[in-house]
C-alpha cells in the first residue's frame, strides 16, 4: 500500500483512504466474469457455439 492517507488511483476515479483501509482485511474476493460489465447478451455461431461479449474493463 502506498503513503497513508493517499488515494489509490484506477481507471474508475480514485479511491479514498477510506474504502482502502476497510478493503485491507479482503483475503479472498470471487466474482462472476460475465454480466458485470457486460449487456448479458449471448451471441450464437454459426456452429451452435455460444459467444460471450465482455466490456474490456471486467479484466481489472
């Protein structure tokens, strides 16, 4: 973590001193990959495949 009291800069805006001391406990943290970020459509290939989109920030 950096100097106390700074905020954590992210792609989103930064996050304040606050939610990081709070967040410092987080051991383990599991989310879904798909819907978060994504309009939850389900494309079909032409061979019955499914195919997902993904907003290319899920990744962070």
């Amino acid at each position: 973590m950096s100097k106390a009291g700074a905020s954590l800069a992210t792609c989103y805006g930064p996050v304040s001193p606050h939610v990081m001391t709070k967040a410092e406990n987080i051991r383990l943290l599991i989310l879904d990959e798909d819907g978060v970020l994504s309009d939850g459509l389900i494309y079909m290939g032409n061979n019955g495949e499914e195919l997902k989109a993904f907003n290319v920030r899920a990744g962070y």
